[in-house]
C-alpha cells in the first residue's frame, strides 16, 4: 500500500484501546530496523524525522529510504511525519516533499499565535489529505534540536484544548502531562509519575479525539548498563516506565514517540561490538547487529507498550 496518513490510524487505535508507535529515523539501519519488526508483528508504524534529521540525512534521501520501506513491506500502514515543525514553511516544505503527516510546534508560543499558524498549516495540509499535529503545554529536555528548561516546562490546560482544535481544525494533539524529551528525563531519586488526571481531562474535554504523548522513551536500563560497561558515560539516565505508557495507550493516546530508546540501543550494541571486534572495520559489521538491535526494541515496544501487534 502507498504511505498513509493518520486518520484511520488513529480512529482505529483510540476504539481499540492501544497507540501507535512513533520512531524517529535518520538513516538506512533505523528505518530497516522499524519496518521490519512492525511487518512481522502486522503492526501500523509512523515513521518521522526531526529537522535535525533532514539536515543530517537530507530530506530527499530519507524519503526515498521510506518509500522503499512501503515497498519491502506491503502488508502494513506506514506513515511519514514531521516531528516538531517549527514553521508553517517548513510544515508545507514537508508537505509538499512527499510527507503524509506534519507537526507544526507552536508551545512556546503565545497562546494566540500558536492557534493562527496552526490553523494555516492545518488549512494548507487538508488540501493534500495530509494530517496535522499541534501541541499544548511544554515538555522539559533535551532531544535534537528541542531543549526546553525545566523551569519553563508546562502541563497542558485542559480548559484550552476544546478552543484550540475547534480552531485549528488539527488532526491530533500532543499534551504535557510529565513526560520529558531526551535520556535524562527525571533526576536521581525522583520519582517519573504522568498526570493521567490531566489525560483524562483532555479526552473528557475532546471525546475520541486523539493524544500525543512526546518524550515517552523508556531508557531501556539494560542499554544504559551495556552503554556504560564498554566506555560510555551515561550515569542517571532515567526514562518513563513503561506501564505507565501502555496505561495512557489504553486512554485517549493513540501515538506515542520514541526515539532515544533507538538511540540507546544502536550505540550499546555498536560500543559492545567494537570492544569485542576490535579489529573490525567494515560498518556493516556493526551496524548489522545494530539494525537488529532497533529491530528487537521496537518489538518490544510493540507488544509491551503501544498493543499495536496485528492492527495493521
């Protein structure tokens, strides 16, 4: 099937009680990596790239890569998304590029302004049956190019999220309810907690209507662990559990991001193989076992987290 976007995605994910996994991509290995977990497990998949993806890889280069992806794996849906657009011109260059999804970033925002580039790129996008992400409230962290203080993080007021969809005519939003961009997302000895009063606010406000939740890796300890036993220095870095997640997949959220949990198992495995090879330097000898390594966390995403397997 040709790329999709969200719509039905999302429909069928909020009836039946489970998300759909949002993975960042950046090169061959990654995309590989995804696809070929999701097309074993028959599970729907939204690929999407970062701004500092497409500078790293090129925007041409990793929509090829994605468009082959659709081709070796018929059998499931895939989506391809612009996370964290932070412009109506950059939204519409994705647009226009081939993207099936874009997000158009506007929390830092004023809360009006937000609402009236939102509104142009949802306007522009629907002309192209392309489906539009917005979001409210901040997240704190860390990740690409988003780095937000902790001080200037906010929760989502759920006494704004009627007016802002009714308003924007977005397709799906994401909300701050205590998830965190990056692998440092809480502090040593504190506790991750997400505000699912808030969640449930929201989806009381917005009845089948779908969330968002951003900043949702786990930081798989034993990665960390594996990171840090062969040179890495990766202390305290701590992630949202991952049953908190899959209980905010059985509410109102239908798309759930994650990408430093590819970042983590991609550099542990490659730092692991170089310790044990050290005479090794074909890149495709590590960045084999690398793709198998994104391949195996993002099934067990799939079946642990998000419930997504056999949905596609």
């Amino acid at each position: 099937m040709p790329l999709v976007n969200t719509k039905e995605m999302f429909k069928k994910a909020y009836e039946g009680g489970y998300a759909i996994g949002a993975f960042n991509v950046n090169n061959m290995e990654i995309v590989q990596g995804i696809t070929e977990a999701c097309e074993e497990l028959k599970a729907p998949v939204i690929l999407q790239v970062s701004a500092g993806a497409r500078k790293y890889a090129n925007h041409t280069y990793l929509v090829k890569l994605v468009e082959a992806a659709v081709k070796e794996c018929p059998d499931i849906p895939i989506a391809l998304h612009l996370d964290h657009g932070a412009s109506y011109d950059i939204c519409k260059s994705c647009i226009d590029g081939g993207f099936t999804s874009v997000m158009f970033d506007g929390s830092s925002l004023p809360y009006e302004e937000n609402i009236e580039v939102a509104s142009r790129v949802a306007e522009y996008a629907h002309k192209y049956g392309v489906t539009v992400e917005a979001e409210l409230g901040q997240l704190a962290g860390v990740e690409d190019e988003v780095s937000v203080e902790a001080d200037k993080a906010h929760f989502t007021d759920p006494d704004q999220v009627q007016d802002f969809v009714t308003r924007t005519g977005v397709d799906s939003l994401a909300i701050a309810i205590g998830t965190s961009h990056g692998a440092y997302k809480f502090k040593p000895g504190q506790k991750p907690q997400l505000r699912f009063d808030i969640l449930q606010e929201v989806a009381n406000r917005l009845p089948g209507f779908p969330i968002v939740l951003h900043g949702a890796s786990s930081v798989i300890q034993e990665h960390v662990k594996m990171v840090n036993q062969y040179g890495g220095q990766m202390p305290d870095a701590i992630g949202i559990p991952e049953e908190m997640l899959r209980k905010a997949a059985t509410m109102a959220v239908c798309k759930i991001n994650i990408d430093s949990d590819i970042r983590l198992a991609m550099t542990a495995t490659i730092r692991k193989y170089f310790a044990e090879n050290p005479s090794h330097f074909d890149p495709r000898q590590y960045l084999g076992p690398a793709r198998t390594a994104v391949k195996d966390m993002v099934a067990h995403k799939i079946n642990v987290v998000l419930g997504c397997a056999g949905k596609a």
